[in-house]
C-alpha cells in the first residue's frame, strides 16, 4: 500500500518491449489503452465501495454508541439485547462442548460498573496488537474507554482512542490518520500515503516509550565514580502514535527496513478499523485472533 512512494523502483523498462516489431509495439499500446479504461472502471467501483461504506458505518454508529454506554456503566442493556446475546450459535455449543468445565469466579462484594479492561481484552486478544502491547502499558491502558473511528472528506480515515484521566498523560483523546493519495492507483484503487498520530502529553516520568538507562562513569583525574542517567527509546504501544515517515522523492534508497515498518504500521491501522472496532471485541470472547 505504498506503492507511491515506492513508485521509483518499479515499472522500469526491461527493454523487450522496445525490441518487438514496430506492429507488435502497437498492439501493446492497444491493450495499455484498454487496460486504462479497466483502470477507469475499477476507480468508480473503488469510490461507490467506499460510499457504501460510509453509508452503513452512519448506521453502525448508534450501535458503538450504544456499545461505549454499556462497556462504561453509563447504561444497561435491554432485557431483550441479553437475551439475543445469550442465544449461542450452533459452532458456540460444540466449542464449548469441548472446552473442560471450568470455575466460575467468586461474584464481587461491591457492584462492578460497565465491563472493566474491556478494550485493553480485546486488544490483547487480537495477534497484531497484542505483540505491542507491553506489560508497563496495560496500565494505560486499562483507562481506555473507547476506539472509534471517523472517515475523512477525502479518502482516508481517523481512529479515536479515548481515555479516562489516568497517571500516565494529560490526553483525554489520542488520534491517527492515515490519509490516502489524491490521485487512484493504477488499478484503480486508493494508494496509501502516510499517517499522523497526536503528540502524547506525557506526565513527569510517565512517558511509556522510553525508558532510562543508568551508567557509571569513573573519572580519569579524580577517579571518583558518578551514575550517568540517559535516556533511551524503547518498545511500547503508545509507539503507534508515532509512524515511520515515508520516504520523499529525494531519498535515493529505500531500505526494507522502512518498507516493512510503513506497510506494518497501514495494516495495523486497517486490523483496527476494520476487525477490531466493528467486531474483533466479541470474537476475542470465543477465542477469535
């Protein structure tokens, strides 16, 4: 999805179209100019796919409202949703069936409100997300109360993560958009083109993507030891806010490290829109990935 930026390194001419006969020559020509009208074609289905989409995300809406109420104790659901929720398909039974019984927990002394750690379960129980998350953020994110997203005027879109007040950062809301090129693909479809993520207003000593490292230095002249604090990146998932940057035309190499962390960092964004928003959270209850 970075063909754009990547464009430099393909498409050269090997040279066999050159040495075919003039009338052959032709006739590649003809089939170039049908491909371009597939092209066309391909670029109006991309667009009414994605009309289609946003026409159905205004439905969808409502629901992850609704969902956001019950997850943060702000509503009940209704006799009626529990008892649709409760009907198990006929896949659920037999998994179950073959699960060993296991222990109900203890009921809590003191009432619960909402479901607690509800996106922090899901992110963990979705593969792509789970291997960023680390053991110092799932405090963090304990706080968060909702993921939700937003399609922008032009082809792209926004995801919202929203937070309660925590210890870590002062952010109610952290946000990235990823924005598509201006101009289809050859094929037709939307050309990813890079992402922006908000700046995160770390508390003092809070911040999750670094971490000091302490180091003695001993003094040739007064030989005297002192610790020297330095500080250094470190894995975390809060990175995600902070995308690789995509090469500029300048850039004479491309290196596969960056290729991989671009195309990473858009299929990160994609798993969240498109799993674990709309259904991933209820998946990961049956032990989807």
């Amino acid at each position: 999805m970075i063909q754009g930026k990547l464009g430099s390194l393909v498409g050269r001419s090997s040279g066999y179209i050159e040495s075919l006969p003039a009338d052959v020559r032709k006739r590649v020509a003809g089939l170039k100019g049908v491909q371009k009208e597939h092209s066309k074609l391909e670029a109006e289905f991309q667009e009414e796919v994605l009309q289609l989409e946003k026409k159905y995300f205004a439905k969808f809406t409502p629901l992850y409202q609704k969902r956001a109420k019950i997850v943060n104790g702000q509503e009940e659901p209704t006799e009626e949703e529990i008892r649709a929720g409760e009907v198990k398909d006929e896949e659920d039974e037999e998994e179950q069936a073959e699960k060993p019984a296991e222990e109900k927990p203890a009921e809590p002394t003191e009432p619960v409100k909402g479901i607690p750690e509800f996106w922090l379960s899901a992110m963990k129980n979705q593969v792509s997300l789970a291997e960023m998350i680390t053991d110092r953020d799932e405090a963090a994110l304990k706080s968060l109360t909702d993921i939700r997203m937003e399609y922008l005027d032009k082809p792209g879109f926004r995801l919202i993560f929203e937070f309660a007040e925590n210890e870590f950062f002062t952010n109610k809301t952290i946000t990235k958009t990823y924005y598509y090129q201006e101009e289809n693909g050859y094929e037709g479809d939307f050309i990813y083109d890079h992402a922006e993520g908000d700046k995160i207003d770390w508390l003092p000593g809070k911040d999750l993507t670094v971490r000091v490292e302490s180091k003695k230095q001993r003094n040739k002249n007064t030989k005297q030891t002192r610790v020297v604090k330095k500080t250094v990146p470190t894995e975390s998932f809060f990175n995600f806010f902070s995308p690789p940057k995509a090469p500029t035309d300048d850039d004479d190499e491309i290196s596969s490290d960056i290729e991989e962390r671009l195309e990473l960092d858009y299929q990160l964004g994609e798993d969240i829109k498109e799993k674990l928003i709309p259904r991933r959270w209820l998946e990961a209850e049956a032990g989807g990935c």
